[in-house]
C-alpha cells in the first residue's frame, strides 16, 4: 500500500496490539491511536475491522479529522462475545502470524461493551466494505449507517452507494 501512494501520501500506521496480541487492551489501543493522531496532525483517520472501531473512537476523544473505514464491524461487536470458544485464552487467527495466537477473554469483554459505534461521528465518513462478506452482514453495517443519517448531525455525513462488490460513500 505504501509503494502505491508514495511519495505523496504518508501512512502512520502504529501496532495496536497493546500491550501485546496476547493481552490486548481496547483503551490502551484507542489512546495509543490519540497519541499518535497529536503527533502528527493527521488529514483522515483510517480503521480496518476492528481498527474501525478504534478510529471511531479516536475521534470521539478529540482527534476530529475524516474517517475511512474499510470493513467496520459496526453493530456487531456485542455479538462476538457469545460466539466465543468456552476458556481463556481464546485462540483466534492472527493475520500477521498467520496462525492462530491466543487472546484473554477481558478482551471480548470490552468490545462488548464499547459503544464506538453507537452515535454518529461528529466528523465526515467513508465506508467501504464487501457486499457479500462472509463475517460482516452488509445490512448490519447499512442499518447503523442509516441510524447515523438520522442523527441531527446527518449534514456532516456522506451518502452511501454501492459499486459492484464494494459499497462506499461519496460526498452529497
């Protein structure tokens, strides 16, 4: 990604996986991704997944620069817990291991009980995703989408369409 937007566009990309993959901690993620956003002056914060729902809440403590968030888990978070393997650790696949990797269950916990995606973001959004996602229903996504377009801050926010396979947002 970085060879295709070099030299013009600069990504900051810091390792949430604070402390560790093994004991991650979603308020030390969102205040890692803060600090980070203060010390550069970011034009758009960017979350992928569960980096969505870090960046929404990047936002919400101040950072208020535009969002892009690419396949964002928005009103699912609280259906992970139940859908968890019994025990702690949970085992679950990690990308950059390519393998799976433990995780402690006080994890899934609190993206339970973040509301990241409860109230509309006081900042413009884009959204792009899979129609056809096997782990995140379009209509989950679209249906808090929806809720946002209803909130009075609505005039801060795209339109959303879809293209193909990929649904976006683009400016009204």
């Amino acid at each position: 990604m970085r060879a295709l937007l070099a030299p013009g566009v600069e990504l900051v990309t810091p390792d949430l996986n604070v402390p560790s993959f093994e004991k991650l901690d979603f308020e030390a993620m969102v205040a890692l991704g803060v600090e980070s956003g203060r010390a550069i002056a970011p034009c758009a914060i960017v979350g992928s997944s569960l980096g969505a729902l870090v960046a929404l809440d990047v936002v919400r403590r101040g950072m208020a620069r535009p969002l892009i968030l690419i396949a964002p888990p928005l009103g699912l978070a609280r259906e992970w817990l139940p859908t968890l393997p019994p025990g702690d650790p949970v085992e679950v696949f990690n990308h950059a291991r390519n393998t799976n990797a433990p995780i402690h269950r006080a994890f899934f916990e609190q993206i339970a009980a973040t509301d990241a995606d409860r109230e509309a973001p006081p900042v413009p959004v884009t959204i792009f995703m899979g129609i056809d996602d096997e782990t995140l229903p379009f209509e989950r996504v679209e249906a808090v989408w929806q809720r946002w377009r209803r909130t009075p801050r609505r005039d801060r926010a795209s339109s959303p369409c879809r293209a193909g396979t990929i649904a976006c947002s683009r400016p009204s």
